[in-house]
C-alpha cells in the first residue's frame, strides 16, 4: 500500500519541530469563540452589507451555541416558511463553539419576531437587493481555549518557527469531527456510486455514535421505511434520505438531491480535501517549503481585502522567482494547491509529480468531477494556499489554561493552526 493510500484524516505531518502543548479544544462550547470578520476600513465591500429600505432580503446577525450551521438553516427555513434557497450565508461555522455570523433571509421584517429558537440570538441589521453568498467575507475572529495543556513554555519556540504561517490543512470538520465521513462519500459520488454514498453516509460510524443502532439495521436488513424509526429525530438529514428512498426505492441520486445544497456540494469537496491534504503532506515529508515558491508552483496574488485570490495563478519560473519568493514571505501572495476539477491543469516541477501521484493512487481524473446525475454537485476546480497566515495572535492566561485570541482569512481554520501548538494525534480532540 502506497504513501497516500496510508493517509488517515488528522495525520498530516507537522511543520514545526517542538513538542506540542497536548490539551483539549471544546470541553465546553464557551472555550471556542468564533466570530465573522466582514469588512475592512478603507476597503470595497459586500453589496449585501448596502442599507437598501426596499430590498427583499433581511440582513441579520445571529450568535448561536451548538449548532451546525447546516441544521440552522432548515430550522430558519421551517420557522419563516421559505425555503432553503432563500437563506443566505458566507461559511459554515463549527457546532460546538459559540459562533456569530451573518445569514441573508429572503423573508419581511415583520417575520423575523417568528424565529425563536434555543441558543440563538437574532439581530436584524437592514434589508438589501442582495443575498448573502458563501466566501461573502474577509475572515474569522476567533477566541479558543485550550484545557488540560502542559509544556506551556513551548508556546513562544513553536510560534518562532512558525513564523507567521502554518500549513493550510482542511481540518477535520470539513471531513466530519465526530463521524468522520465526508471525504468517503464524495468519493463515491464522483465515481458515480450513488447507492454507495448514500448507504456510507448512512450506516458509517462508531458504536459510540448517536443513531448506531439504526445504521446497524439499515446495514443489515437495506428497509429504509422501517429503519426510518430507528434513526434519532435529531438526525434530520439522514431521515431526508431514509424517507425519500423508503417511497423512491433506488433513487439514491434523488435521495442526495434532498439535503441541502450546501452540505450535498460539501460531499464532494470532503473529496477535493482530502487530495489537497495529501499533496500539503507529502510536500512538508520531502522538505519542501510550501511557504516559498518552487519553479512551476503557481502562486496566488492578494486580493483586494489583503486575503489570497483564488481566482489568480501565476506560474512561477526563474525569471519572476525572486520577486514572487519576497511577495510569499510579506504575506501578500501564496504557493497555491490544488482542489481538483473539471477545468483543472497539474501545477508544473515537483508539485506538479505530487498531484499527479497522489490522483493517480486514487485512481481520480479532472473528468470525473463532472457530476452526470446531479451536476449541481459537479466542480471546475481552484487552488488554495498550502500555507496561510495567522493574524493579530495573543495568548492569555487569565482562565488558567492558556487562551488564543487570532484572526484568519476566509476558508481557513482554527483547528489547522491550533493543532501545530498541540500537536495531538487524537483528531477527536478538535
């Protein structure tokens, strides 16, 4: 079995060298704080965020405690009677945490006073002719907790080696942190098993889990009407599936078509994940610096809110190498990888040989990202930074344990950056 082949999600190497602080992220939700950053003085920003009195869509500001941003959305959806399609929202955000984002609701003011949920507080801040789109923001603020630490004194040697950047690995919750899934069923899903993917989300999992029961029937007896009662009401998504196959027998393409578009889309991303994780991981293995440009990396410039812009490459050759090794180490531009697509070409030197290789072992081409049965789901590809800055980082110990206060562009996380000053190999801890 080849190097790839061996990945488990969660393993990818370290950057850093020292021993980490070990620890505990979310003994409780107060110790992992998350808050969207939407703009910058001085800076353009989101049509959403223009105050326009006749605008069909309510702009608001919700902060939540232990709710998965997908679930939140069908809640709003039931609560104001619209559907799913008319809530809007710029990222995901983790469930156990406290998190404040902003969500886009095509709905009347009026309405709003409807929504009365548990764990949630709800600001109107003004209505807009636009929606709120995923990507929709600058970053995340962010305030975490990290319990039952030891070797402290660490903290200043890893972040001296660090250096300002850490390597930009999905973290675990885009593969699923307690059932880690996600990548498994997207990979189904691009090689067109569809019945493979839904009965893998539904029947994967730890006997620890909530639901191990039903996944133990389904998996036994394929009675997706009567397993429907043996799965939690909680479990919402997976009685969608279980009900629409229990009166669609072997629809399982239309079965995926009944979760909401962005957790069914973040199927197959799990998939492009996981490739970018491998290709992140065999370049820090060979001692590659995925921090500064190699000839043939593509690299990508920053936008116009200091952030990568993922829809810019530039491919790097003698001639501009130096300028674009400076621009890397300012923090105003990023060795790009790859998240595979229909459109998608190999970056060109060595990490050109690492994509190929590891799409090769999975036995994945660029093609098959097309989608034939549900190209709602299918992918064009992009790149995004192998490495990543973090911003404004302060450590306190006023709680006892020490506390990280830092702020990070869009589509990074916490946990990628927190598992460098931890450095546990049990994922389940993030």
């Amino acid at each position: 079995m080849s190097l790839v082949s061996q990945h488990i999600v969660g393993s990818e190497s370290f950057f850093s060298k020292t021993s980490g602080i070990g620890g505990k992220l979310r003994k409780k939700s107060e110790d992992f704080n998350v808050e969207e950053v939407v703009s910058i003085p001085g800076r353009s920003h989101w049509m959403w965020m223009q105050d326009i009195p006749t605008g069909k869509h309510q702009i608001v500001k919700i902060k939540a405690k232990n709710w998965d941003t997908h679930v939140l959305v069908k809640e709003l959806s039931r609560k104001l009677n619209i559907g799913q399609k008319s809530i809007g929202f710029a990222g995901t955000k983790d469930k156990r945490a406290i998190t404040t984002q902003h969500f886009s609701l095509k709905t009347s003011i009026e309405k709003l006073s409807s929504v009365d949920l548990e764990n949630i507080e709800l600001e109107f801040l003004h209505s807009s002719v636009k929606p709120i789109r995923l990507g929709n923001l600058v970053g995340n603020k962010f305030k975490i907790r990290v319990t039952n630490s030891s070797n402290r004194d660490h903290i200043a040697d890893i972040f001296s080696e660090l250096d300002g950047f850490f390597p930009n690995y999905f973290g675990v919750q885009r593969f699923g942190a307690v059932r880690p899934i996600t990548h498994i069923v997207g990979e189904k899903i691009v090689q067109g098993d569809y019945e493979g993917a839904v009965l893998d989300y539904l029947t994967l999992g730890s006997p620890n889990f909530a639901g191990h029961g039903g996944r133990e029937y389904l998996l036994e007896t394929k009675d997706f009407a009567k397993s429907l009662d043996k799965f939690p009401p909680h479990m919402l998504f997976e009685r969608q599936l279980l009900g629409h196959l229990s009166r669609n027998k072997g629809d399982y393409a239309g079965a995926i078509l009944q979760l909401p578009e962005s957790l069914s889309k973040m199927l197959v991303h799990g998939y492009q994940s996981l490739i970018f994780n491998k290709v992140l991981d065999m370049r820090i293995k060979e001692g590659m610096d995925a921090c500064l440009p190699q000839i043939g990396d593509f690299v990508m410039p920053a936008d116009g809110y200091g952030g990568p812009d993922q829809r810019v490459t530039i491919e790097v050759t003698e001639r501009n190498q130096p300028k674009l090794l400076k621009r890397c180490r300012e923090g105003k531009a990023w060795v790009a990888g790859l998240l595979p697509g229909v459109n998608s070409k190999f970056s060109k030197g060595r990490q050109g040989e690492l994509e190929k290789e590891v799409m090769d072992d999975l036995g994945v081409k660029f093609g098959d990202f097309i989608i034939d049965e549900i190209h709602e789901l299918s992918s064009y590809g992009m790149y995004r930074p192998l490495f990543q800055k973090y911003n404004d980082i302060e450590v306190d110990y006023n709680s006892g344990d020490p506390t990280f206060s830092f702020w990070l562009h869009k589509g990074t996380y916490a946990t990628s950056f927190l598992r460098e000053i931890m450095k546990s190999l049990d994922v389940t801890v993030y």
